[in-house]
C-alpha cells in the first residue's frame, strides 16, 4: 500500500469530485494486477532454483493425485529406495513443494505423497 499510497488518496479525491468509482476500481485493479505479476516473477525465479532430480519428481507427478513411493520410484525408473527418499521425497518435502497424506506417520504402509 505504502508503494501506491500518493496515487491511491488522489483517485479517491478525484472519485469524490466525479461522484462515481470507476476510477478508483480501475486504480485498484491495476495495483492488483503489478502486485500479482511481481508474484509471478518470486515463483517463476523460485522454481529455476529446484534442484533438477526434485523437477523430475514434480514433472511425473498430476496435481490432486496421491502416490506411494513405489508408485514414485516407478515413474522415475529408481531402484533404491533410500536414494529416493534422501535426493527426491525428502527435498521435496522439506520445500513444501509435496505433501505427506499422513504427516504424524510418515512411515506408514499407506503413506501417500501429493503434490503442492
């Protein structure tokens, strides 16, 4: 707010004198529109610094889908399960970049992973 502050109390005055709110919707949208661009350009820098072997993670996984590891290291063609779990699952989730289905379990026969 502090950004736009100036320009914000004088559409609201120009508002005043016109006796309408367009100005003021289209100042406000703009602001909403830099305001998410400028969030746009955080995520996109912060997905070039994921480490490629958890972009491969990301990329075999659907969004609202769960998977097991099994499922996981199929899909990546892994054989070793503590190699996966150490250089894909857990980077994975200490980024929030995955979800555990059961968090206070995480060794759980049925634990599933989804993707953020």
């Amino acid at each position: 707010m502090e950004k736009f502050q100036d320009d914000y109390y004088s559409v609201i005055a120009k508002c005043h004198v016109l006796g309408e709110s367009t100005l003021f919707i289209e100042f406000m949208l703009s602001q909403i529109d830099k305001i998410l661009d400028d969030i746009s350009k955080q995520v996109n820098e912060d997905i070039g610094q994921i480490a490629p072997n958890i972009k491969k993670l990301l990329d075999v996984m659907k969004d609202d889908v769960s998977y097991s590891s099994n499922e996981l290291m199929q899909k990546l063609n892994l054989k070793a399960k503590e190699g996966f779990r150490r250089n894909y699952l857990r980077p994975a989730i200490d980024q929030n970049l995955i979800y555990m289905t059961i968090p206070d379990k995480p060794k759980s026969k049925n634990q599933r992973y989804i993707k953020v």
